[in-house]
C-alpha cells in the first residue's frame, strides 16, 4: 500500500470520528434542552393557584369595611350573645347601651320592648357596632352607640317603633344628636321649645328632666329608671334614699 493511499485512509478516518462526536454533541444538547422545558412546565401551575388563592381574602377585607359607622370612636362587627331589655344587648359577650335611646324596663311593659329587638335581631345575629365619639360608654360601663342589624339601625327601629322613647337628656352629647334619626325624634328642638322644657325641671332629677311637682310622679309615670337622684326628691322616686330613682 502506497503512501498517498494511507494518507487517504487517515483523513477518511478522521472525518467519520468527528461527525460521530459532532451527532454526540448535538444529542446532548437535545437532552440538556428537556429538562429546562419541564422545569417551566412544573412552575406554571403553583404561580397560576397562588394568585387565585389570595384574591378572595382581599374581596372580603374590602367588604367588611364597608359599613355605615362614622366618627372615630370604635366601630367593629360581632354577634349578639344575650338581649337584655329594649336599650341594651350584648354583643360577643361585652354590653352595649343603645344611644339616645330609653326603653321601658321589663317590669314596666312586660318586657314588650326586649320581645320587639329578639324579632328583629335574635341572639346569633350579625351586627355593626358604631361608639359614640362623644359619650363613649354610660355610668355603668357600658358602651353606648348605635347597632346595625340586617341592614337596619336599630336605634331608630326602637324609637320608630314607640316602645322606646329619645333621651333628649344627652341630645347636646352625642355624636348622633344630629343624624335624621335622632333629629326626627326630638334632637332637632329649637333653643326656646328647650328653654322652656328645661324651665319647670326640677334639680332633684339631674340627668334628665323631670318636671317638678304637682302633679306628682312615681315610676310607673316615666320610662327611666336608675337615675341618679337628689334631696329633697319632691317625687320620692328614690324610696331606698341610696341616691338611685326607681331602680330597675
């Protein structure tokens, strides 16, 4: 075999070795490409359910805020746990005195008025509580503001529906002496119609006007109770003299 023949051997040789290692390098390339393809494939779906997961708790933030409550006193939600009478329930266990409003006490309409609020909103319903920016709870304790019940306020449902009266008192007050409501019942009385209500009040009746004697009084005649009284007590509501009138 001559020498220019084996030269031609060894180049044919060569160029088969090298397009064998170039179809080599070609497959593994092709190889390497799948795994990149899958790994974005795998990481599509979780991106996709995160998004759908976190869209309903920001539908309901916004929902929750979106209440009649003004001022800036307390306004949160909660359920009713226990109805007291007509002017005071409990909500998730803390006491809430309606505001503006005065319901009889049982004793004195057989509990007509805590019957008319169990209608309307029974114990496990949903409410919005509204503070009194300007008379954030009452001697007792209690919290005193308006509740929102399947959509109604019931502050104007108990004084709409007379077993209730306004307790003009505290008109000069609270923060709602000047919404419709309030104003509808009574908060709305010029200066001389309070001029002269106030005119025949007698001092021994310091937290709301009683008028003085005669004719005379006694509990039966007026829906407050637990009030606070002074000597000499023309109507002798405070028959205990403990400082309390017709306690409840």
């Amino acid at each position: 075999m001559n020498t220019k023949l084996l030269r031609n051997l060894g180049i044919a040789s060569a160029v088969v070795i090298v397009t064998i290692f170039g179809i080599g390098l070609v497959e593994q390339q092709e190889q390497e490409i799948e795994p990149v393809e899958n790994q974005i494939e795998i990481k599509s779906e979780p991106v996709e359910n995160q998004i759908e997961i976190k869209s309903e708790p920001v539908e309901n933030q916004i929902e929750i805020k979106s209440t009649e409550c003004s001022g800036n006193a307390l306004c949160f939600s909660g359920k009713i746990t226990q109805i007291i009478d007509g002017d005071t329930v409990k909500v998730d266990g803390k006491s809430i005195r309606f505001a503006l409003v005065d319901a009889p006490e049982l004793k004195y309409d057989g509990g007509q008025a805590k019957q008319f609020v169990e209608q309307v909103c029974p114990v496990g319903s949903e409410v919005i509580v509204d503070q009194d920016d300007d008379q954030l709870v009452d001697k007792y304790g209690r919290m005193l503001g308006v509740i929102y019940c399947n959509d109604m306020n019931l502050n104007k449902e108990i004084l709409d529906s007379g077993i209730g009266d306004l307790y003009s008192a505290f008109c000069d007050q609270s923060e709602f002496a000047t919404h419709s409501w309030a104003t509808k019942h009574g908060c709305n009385n010029s200066e001389d119609e309070t001029n002269q209500q106030t005119q025949n009040c007698d001092s021994s009746y310091p937290d709301f006007c009683i008028p003085s004697s005669p004719p005379d009084l006694d509990c039966g005649d007026i829906s407050q109770k637990d009030f606070t009284v002074f000597q000499p007590d023309p109507h002798k509501f405070d028959g205990d003299n403990d400082g309390i009138g017709c306690e409840s």
